[in-house]
C-alpha cells in the first residue's frame, strides 16, 4: 500500500472519529458518571461493536442492508429503539447516573455490552465501512478484499485510541460535575436529548 494513501486514510478518519456519534457520546457519558478506569469498559464494548461493523462490511453484510430494504428497516429499527431506550433511561435517572458512580457498583459487563450494542446495531455504520474504505484501496491488486480488512482495522484502533482519549478527560470532569446537583440535572437532560436524537435520526434515515 502506498504510504501517502495510508496517512490521507488515517487524516480523514480522524476527522470522522472526533465528530460527536453515538459512540462517542455513549463513552463521554460513562467517563463523567463512573470514572475513566470503569468508562474503558464501554470503550472496550464500543470498539468490539466497531470491529463487528467492519467484519460485515467485509463479509459482505452491508451489501444485504444496502439491496434489502427489509433488513435494513428491521436492524434500523431495533438500532433506533436501543438508542431511544438509552435516552430515556437517562431522563428518568433522577440523580442515579452520579451516585452510581462508584467504580465497583457498576458491571463492567452492562457497560461493555451497552457499548458493544451502542455500535454493532446501527446499519448506516455498516454501510459506511462498506461505501468508505474502498476509496483507499487498490482496485487492481490481487490484495483488494484483504487492504479493506485492514484498513477496516485501522480505522477501529483508531476509534479506540480516540475513544480513550474522551474518556480520560471526561474522567477528570467527574468530581466537578458529582460537585454540582443543577449540573447533573442539566448533564442527565442534555445525554438524553443527544441519544433521544441520535435514535430519531436512525428511525428516519433512508437508504442512500
């Protein structure tokens, strides 16, 4: 693979990963409500769900999604409604989200399962994998279908690594929010609204 393409690759997804998705609000969240050390564990579950994506991208999953209007309405839909429960979960928390935020209350396996759901059940994320990482590979060499696997991996440690880096600075915000009720409330209000979106975008979105 040519190197230039390799770091135009890395550039461009690095952009994509930064921009605020579900993921990334779903590990913010975490971050400020149980700390970095417990949030690694959504991190953990997201980039599995990540890595799941690229897997049915190169199996070929998206190109069912993207000929099916069925099966992507039917994995839309279930997407859609996690994330919707997700956010209501958040409005009805009267306070929980932070006095839940001792490390050892929490199961590493809810929040690892969570993240994995949170990613593994969009289908626009499979479709994305499926339209963007052949942009970067060399249709003509015998290698094509193995260059998307691995840009596909890349792209997910990629993920991970900035993934981690919301959750360390959304750990040190932690205490300064447990500090403040009215910010709680306000943080609660705002996670639900965001997820609540996030599923509503979802339901609605059409095949392109």
């Amino acid at each position: 693979m040519d190197f230039s393409n390799v770091c135009l690759f890395l550039s461009i997804s690095l952009l994509v990963l930064i921009s605020p998705g579900p993921n990334t609000i779903y590990v913010i969240t975490q971050g400020m409500t149980h700390g970095r050390k417990t949030a690694f564990k959504a991190v953990a579950g997201a980039t599995t769900g990540d890595m799941v994506q690229v897997l049915a991208a190169f199996w070929g999953l998206a190109a069912l999604l993207e000929a099916s209007s069925l099966a992507f309405f039917v994995v839309k839909i279930v997407g859609a409604v996690y994330l919707f429960y997700i956010g209501v979960k958040c409005f009805f928390a009267n306070g929980e989200m932070l006095k839940c935020s001792d490390e050892e209350k929490v199961k590493g396996s809810d929040l690892f399962f969570s993240g994995f759901l949170t990613s593994a059940l969009n289908p626009k994320t499979t479709l994305f994998f499926f339209s963007f990482l052949p942009q970067f590979i060399d249709s003509k060499s015998y290698l094509a279908h193995q260059q998307m696997l691995l840009f596909g991996i890349m792209f997910v440690l990629l993920g991970f690594i900035v993934m981690t880096a919301y959750v360390v600075v959304a750990g040190k915000m932690k205490m300064w929010i447990a500090k403040n009720e009215r910010i709680q409330t306000y943080f609660q209000w705002l996670t639900g609204t965001i997820f609540i979106g996030f599923g509503l975008r979802l339901a609605f979105t059409e095949r392109k």
